[in-house]
C-alpha cells in the first residue's frame, strides 16, 4: 500500500474526516480511526479486540492523548472533536499522513519532526504505537494518556461507577481491570519511564459519522494515568496496550510484524509478476494487500472471512462471495479451502447461515442463495485448482445434500415447483441479498420465483450433474431432463422478448418487470440458462440503466421507486438500500456477463479495464484506504456510504481484474 497525504488535504477537515484507515489482526480485531486520529464513529479505536469472554468485539483502547514537552511547553498531538469544538489541535502540526505498511503521521512542531505509526499485531489482541523522534534540538517528554472505553463495539460508554479505576504495577506501564467479567488490560512503553495514576473521565466526545447516520453519538472516555516519556532525536519509542503483559521486548514485536506484512507483500509481488502494465499491477496489488485484512481466525476458532469494517462481522452469503477474489485469485489457496471447509460444516437441511454469531454458537439459517453461492465458490475453487480428491472429500457431500434438499424442500417455504424453478419464502420474509426489512416489511419483496435464485439454481443442477458423472458417482440421482426443463421454465417465466430483458420476480401469476441487477447473474454464471443470443441485450439493458462507474445501482433511475442518495438516518437508508443504491461487487458478474456476450473480444475486455482504472485510483484513496466501500450513491458523484471497506467490493474487482488480466498474461493464473 502507497498512500499519501498531504498538508492540502488535512486541512481540509471536511475531507480529511471522512478519510478512514483499517489496520486488521487477523482475528476479527482491528485498529483504525481518521487521517487526523480524530475518530468519527463509535467503531474507532486503537484496540478493538474479538473476545473469546464476554464473546464478540470490544473496544477497548479508544486513543492516546499524546503531547511533546518542551522545556514546559506542551504541544499536543492529539485531536478529538466535542459539542461545538474541536480539542485540541493536534491537526495543525500533523504534515503528512502515509499508510504503507502500516498508517503513518509525520507531525513537525517548529524543529521538532516526530512520526507516529500504529500497527495491530497479527493473531494477538496487541497494538503498538511508535513515535520516532527524526528531529528534535533537545531532549523532550513523550506524555501520554490512555483513554479507555471497554464496551461492545455497538455501544457507547458513559461515565459511571461501575469501573474499577485502580491501576497496578506492570514492566513499564500498568494494568487495568475496568469491570467485572471483563479480561485485564495492559499499557507498557518499551523503556524505562514514569507512569502516574490519575483517574478522570474525558466528557461528551462526539462522533461525526454517527450522527449524520442518525445513531447516538456521544462517548465518556476513561483516562487511568499519564506516562512520560524521554525521547531524544533519533530514538524511537513503542508503547503497547494488551491483553496481555508484555514481558519481552516490544521492538521484537514490532520487527517480527513488519516482517510478516513485508512477506505478504512479497507473496504478492510473486503473484502479480506476470503483469506488464505497471499501473494494473499496482492497482491489483493494493487490492489484494487489502482483501489479507478480511481474512481472520478467532481464537481457537476456524478461519473466516470479516464481510466488512466496522461493523459487520462472519456473513455467509458475504463470505462465499468474496471468497474466491480474496483466496484463489491471490494465490492464498488453503485459506480458500479452509473457509469452504468451515462453512460447509454448518450446512443444515441443505440450507447454509446468513449469519453466523460472534461466538459462533448462533446462527440465521434466513437466505435462500447463501448455499447457492456456496456451490458457485466450489466452482471457482476447482478453476483454480483442478483438485477433485478434495472436491470429492469435502465439498461434494455438502453440493449434494444442497441439491436434494431444496429439490425435496426445506425450510422458509424454500422448494422446487413442477416447472423445476425454485420458490422461496413468503410476503413477510426476505430470503435474497436484498433483504431490507423496515417495520417488519420487505422494502424490495422478492418471495416467490427470484431470478437471480433460480439462475443460481440452474447453475447448481448442471454442476451437480457434470460432478456426479465426472467423480462416477452412483449415488446421486438426478433426473437428466431437469436441467433442461428448469432452462425452458426459466425462459419462458422471466424473459421479455419485447423489452429485451429479464424480469426480476415471478410471485402470485405477475412478472416484475423492475430492472434491476440481478438479471445479470443469468448471463455471468458458469451456466447460463438463457439462449446465447439473449446475453448481449441483458448486458446491454444493464449497461444502459444500471452501470455507472463504481458499480452497478439496484433499480433503474427511471423507476418511480429509484433513490438517488443513500443517506440520513436508519430508515432513510434502508429506503434507499436495494433502490438504486450502486453496489461494487456487482461488477464482477457484470463484466464475466460482458465478456462471454462479447465472446471475450478485446474490445469487452479494453472496456471493462477502462471502467476498473477509472474506478480504482480515486476510490482507494477514499472512506475506506486502501479498500473499497460497501456501496455509493445511485447519483452521480456516486459518493461512498455504508462500510467503509466491504470484503466484497474488494473480492469481485480482484476476481474481475484477474479474469481480464489473465488473457494479457496467460501465466499470472497459476
């Protein structure tokens, strides 16, 4: 990763608030605030760790209110925001922010040039915080005062009494045990210096981002103490906030971090060799070094997939969706298979989770396409691999009792009907991607005959079928004609000869004719159930309505249900969510659908390039750094919202880039 900025953009609070760093540990914990270390959601923080006790992500280094002392004078490095105020001012010495290996703030305060990095440390609940004092005319003080929130990432602290505030001795700093129940917290500096308890609450501290998105927005912070610090020109200073004490020497942390990110960039560059156009190579690269982060194990746990930061957490639907884009496509093959491993395991009455608990102990068994897609991602597992015996061994079993299941029935009025198509639930259920409920209503009702569903479908028969022929399985009985008759049923349900396009949802004896993206999966998919010359006028209608330059919207603007913005509160956004909305990851299949109408022409694949290299060098440079955001505004400027990196967004442009990169460079896909 290679961004940059300068004084032009951090004085510019207005931008520059609303530019977000994520820095993951690979075990659904992060760190990540502002460019201005000035946090803006209830989900920033220094040390947001995913706890086996109390279970779940918890926040609970919220910042550092950093200071140099010279002679007397103390300058604060700091920023936060409060009613009416902003204090104090640390921005104005903050010159230049860099993320590379980690985020990075060069502040000058007169002679004085001190940079700042935070780096999570990877399968711990550790964060270090380096200040490197590369100018100073006299030896200074480092003063700094943890703030402490130890709440659920979702909540807010206020003062109260419930918080032990004594401290205890530890190697260089203290512990903290806040509340009961809760594990104990370190804050160590790598050398010698004096810690002084002074408990006190830092008041009201308000959350931008929050409020514009209608959630309360106002947090107490807990100060335990204050370290100072020596530090002289040329030394650098690590301080650590833990779970656990730190016993050893925090510069061999540090180096041992900055070795392993240094090898998953070099795991990269290997991967991306084959590039020959330099500004495509880094382009993919800075993906693939992003989509790392989404990649996580909980402790004692199973590897997953974080569907997005801040907020969301272990999704199926998301996960096998990002899956392939995140592991095969980047080289990280047993990551790929251990979280198809891991999903595969929860397969209940051929159903797969949506959404699968902090602790793994709960999960929604509520979407349809979640064990759909699940065939689709063992699919791509086998492009990338060619490897049946585990195909046979592991994910076979789970493709069949999908299959059964859903030809049989299953839950959430789920089943084949006798034209082979697939029903799913009922006027109060949302069992699609687009599932938006608000006041216990679907905002994009969607039960009965979805077409993206049954293209899922259909592609799932036909896959099954070659499997069973090709690993000369027996056992499984599929009856030959189906396939073609779910095909022939398809066809004549949603498609429109006259408009030229597919209608979205077939319930109670009426076609939708809404257009909306999700056509766009008849044509993308391994196996289409369209007739060939009916991919090129999808493609074109999709192209014409719904495509814009970072992503594709949900709903046409000349739709009377189209909104524009995705903003305001809850209700508001979730009105707009699935209305025309643009969501990014939709332009993988847009551009698979785009090559195979165009019988992969040069001409399709020039194009789709153009849209990714227009695309990507303003987006990772905004919201989320380094990623790409959960969804942008139908709208032009097309401006981002939702999460600020979604693993999807990111997943499907790796994926659609290496699909169109691989005919330019036959030997990048290994």
């Amino acid at each position: 990763m290679n961004i940059r900025f300068d004084e032009r953009t951090i004085l510019h609070l207005r931008k520059s608030l609303r530019l977000e760093w994520v820095d993951a540990n690979g075990r659904g914990g992060y760190s990540s605030s502002t460019i201005l270390q000035c946090h803006t959601r209830r989900y920033h923080g220094l040390l947001i760790a995913n706890l086996k006790e109390p279970p779940g992500r918890h926040v609970l280094l919220s910042s550092l209110e950093d200071s140099i002392d010279r002679e007397g004078k103390e300058i604060f490095l700091s920023f936060h925001r409060y009613p009416g105020v902003y204090y104090p001012h640390g921005y104005k010495y903050l010159s230049e922010f860099r993320l590379d290996l980690c985020p990075r703030f060069i502040y000058h305060l007169g002679e004085i040039r001190i940079r700042k990095s935070i780096m999570a440390v990877h399968a711990e609940d550790t964060v270090l915080i380096e200040y490197d004092c590369e100018r100073g005319d006299i030896p200074l003080v480092l003063r700094i005062r943890p703030l402490i929130a130890y709440r659920e990432i979702h909540a807010l602290t206020r003062e109260n009494l419930d918080l032990h505030v004594r401290t205890y001795e530890a190697r260089n700093g203290f512990k903290i045990q806040p509340y009961d129940g809760m594990p104990p917290f370190f804050v160590q500096a790598g050398k010698k210096c004096d810690f002084y308890p002074s408990p006190v609450w830092y008041r009201d501290l308000e959350y931008m981002i929050d409020a514009e998105r209608g959630f309360e927005n106002h947090e107490d912070l807990f100060q335990a103490g204050v370290f100072e610090i020596p530090i002289r020109q040329g030394e650098k200073v690590l301080v650590s906030g833990s779970l656990k004490e730190q016993k050893g020497s925090l510069r061999s942390i540090w180096d041992r971090e900055e070795e392993r990110r240094s090898g998953v960039l070099n795991h990269i560059e290997m991967w991306t060799g084959g590039i020959p156009d330099l500004n495509d190579k880094s382009l993919l690269s800075q993906l693939m070094e992003a989509g790392e982060k989404f990649i996580f194990r909980p402790s004692a746990g199973r590897r997953g997939i974080i569907a997005g930061f801040h907020w969301f957490y272990n999704w199926g639907r998301d996960t096998l969706i990002s899956l392939p884009g995140l592991t095969f496509c980047c080289g990280r093959i047993e990551a790929g298979i251990e979280v198809l491993k891991s999903i595969g395991r929860f397969e209940k009455k051929g159903l797969l989770p949506n959404f699968i608990s902090e602790d793994g102990k709960s999960v929604s068994y509520n979407s349809v396409d979640c064990a759909l897609w699940y065939v689709w991602a063992v699919q791509q597992f086998l492009s990338y691999t060619k490897d049946y015996d585990i195909l046979e061994k592991h994910f076979w079993p789970v493709v069949k009792r999908i299959v059964r299941r859903y030809m049989a029935g299953t839950e959430n009025s789920i089943g084949m009907e006798r034209n082979g198509l697939l029903h799913a639930g009922d006027s109060g259920t949302q069992l699609t991607w687009m599932d938006v409920m608000v006041d216990g209503k679907p905002v994009t009702p969607r039960n009965g005959l979805p077409v993206d569903i049954n293209a899922l479908w259909y592609n799932a028969l036909c896959f099954a079928a070659e499997t069973a022929e090709t690993l000369e399985d027996s056992r499984f009985k599929l009856d030959r004609g189906l396939p073609d008759l779910v095909r022939k049923s398809f066809q004549e349900i949603f498609w429109m000869e006259e408009e030229g396009y597919l209608g979205d949802v077939w319930t109670e004896g009426r076609l939708d004719a809404s257009v909306r993206p999700n056509q766009i999966f008849a044509v993308s998919l391994p196996h289409s159930p369209l007739e060939s010359h009916h991919w090129r006028r999808v493609v074109d209608k999709v192209q014409r309505e719904l495509l814009t330059p970072v992503g594709l919207r949900t709903l046409s603007p000349g739709d009377p249900a189209y909104h524009g913005r995705y903003a305001g509160g809850p209700r508001e956004r979730d009105e707009a969510y699935h209305q025309g909305t643009v969501w990014p990851w939709l332009i993988g299949h847009f551009g698979e659908a785009c090559l195979k109408a165009a019988d992969c022409s040069d001409e399709a694949r020039l194009f789709l390039l153009s849209i990714l290299r227009e695309m990507l060098p303003a987006q990772i440079e905004s919201s989320g750094l380094g990623f790409l955001s959960e969804v942008y505004d139908g709208d032009p400027p097309h401006e981002p919202g939702g999460c600020a990196a979604q693993s999807w967004s990111v997943a499907e442009v790796i994926r659609l880039y290496t699909i169109l990169i691989s005919k330019e460079a036959p030997k990048f896909r290994i």
